[in-house]
C-alpha cells in the first residue's frame, strides 16, 4: 500500500485533555490544536477512503466529510458535556444496490473499526427476518467464516428478549431472529492506533466486512422468492 499516513500520539492526546476539560471556554482556548488534530484525522479518512474505494463504491465524498463533528448534540441527552471526547466517522455504500456502512471510532482506549446496520427500518427488519426465518444456513456460514471470526469474533446489536412477532421461541434461528441490529467491530489498543500498520489493519477490517454486507445487500434488494425489488 502506497498510503502511509499515521495517527500521531497528540490526537489521542487531545481528546483526553478534552475529556478532563469539556466545557466550550477550555475548547474555544484551544481551536488551533484541535483544527490540527482534526486535519489529521481527515487525513487518515482520506486515505482510508481512497484505500476503501478500490473494492467498494462509496458514495461519502471526502475523508473530510466522513468524519463527524466533534459538537454533541445535547438538547434530548441527560449529559450536557458540549463535546464528543472521540473522533468518529463513517462511509455510506453507494446505489440502492449497496447496504450497511462502515465506521471508525478512534479514542483512547477505545477504538474500534466496525459497520454493519445500526438502525434498520421496520420493513428492512422483516424481510432480514424472513430470510433468517426460511434459511439462517447461508448467514451462518459467514458468520462462522475463518476470517469473519478472527476478525470481529461474533455478531453484535441489540435483540429482543422474546421471539419477534411471527416466530416461535424453538424456531432454529431464533439466537439470530432475535436481533435488532446487526453490528460488527474489530477492538484496537492504543499502540496499534499509533502504528504505521493502523490503515491497514482498518483497511483489512472493512474488506472481512464485505461478504456480511453482501450478504445483506443481497437479501435487502430482493422479495423472498430471490426477485429482485429495485
């Protein structure tokens, strides 16, 4: 990979006195290093992006649009903290043939690479379930790929505690009619943020990702007879 940018040691650091001191004077004090920080962040989003964009159509436009604002918004949130102590981004699949995202978190102590479908609309849930409901064979064998495991180890999201409307608690597939959302992330400590492989190990991340986003895209774009609905 021609790509080596670098996450440097000071974009972890400032999130962490951001974290000690998250009240806007503090911020307002301290816009110049964090306009550095960020354009370091983008600049790894870029490249990531650039990377992502030679086996997958994504449709977010830059690195720089791909990553969120740091400005949380607290006008429904108990915590009033004015700020996000993480950098977080993501890239959206391209045409309605395409389905899930993929997304970075990156904060001290807690980075990780991961996508899949954080919100799935009502109809989306059902036709998912449907295809789990008539054949849950064909997710598993992705799910219990050699490289699905060694990279993300299970599937994650929330569930329902009881069986969805429509299905039986002893139906075969009801570990996985169960949930709400279908999640995936891949842990990072610190010192491998920090290393020059850290583009690649994400890189490589997003790609083991592809044959569950597929899989999904496959079954989201057709009706239960395999029809396609576009």
């Amino acid at each position: 990979m021609e790509n080596h940018i670098t996450i440097p040691k000071s974009s972890l650091d400032f999130l962490s006195q951001l974290k000690e001191n998250n009240n806007k004077p503090w911020f307002d004090a301290h816009k110049p290093e964090y306009l550095k920080e960020l354009n370091h962040i983008e600049t790894f989003a870029g490249a990531l992006l650039q990377e992502l964009s030679k086996t997958d159509l994504i449709e977010t436009a830059s690195g720089k649009k791909s990553v969120y604002r740091i400005y949380r918004d607290i006008r429904f949130s108990k915590d009033k903290t004015p700020f996000k102590t993480f950098w977080g981004g993501s890239f959206t699949r391209a045409t309605s043939e395409r389905r899930g995202g993929y997304y970075f978190h990156i904060e001290k102590g807690n980075t990780f690479v991961g996508g899949g479908f954080w919100g799935p609309n009502a109809a989306d849930l059902k036709r998912i379930r449907s295809e789990f409901g008539h054949d849950s064979e064909s997710f598993r064998t992705i799910l219990n790929s050699k490289s699905f495991v060694s990279t993300f180890g299970t599937l994650q999201g929330e569930q329902l505690k009881t069986a969805p409307k429509g299905f039986d608690t002893t139906h075969e597939a009801i570990d996985l009619l169960r949930y709400k959302q279908f999640l995936v992330l891949k842990r990072f400590t610190d010192d491998e943020v920090l290393s020059p492989q850290f583009l690649e190990q994400a890189l490589e991340t997003f790609k083991n990702m592809r044959p569950f986003l597929d899989y999904m895209s496959e079954v989201l774009t057709t009706d239960t007879n395999g029809a396609s609905i576009l």
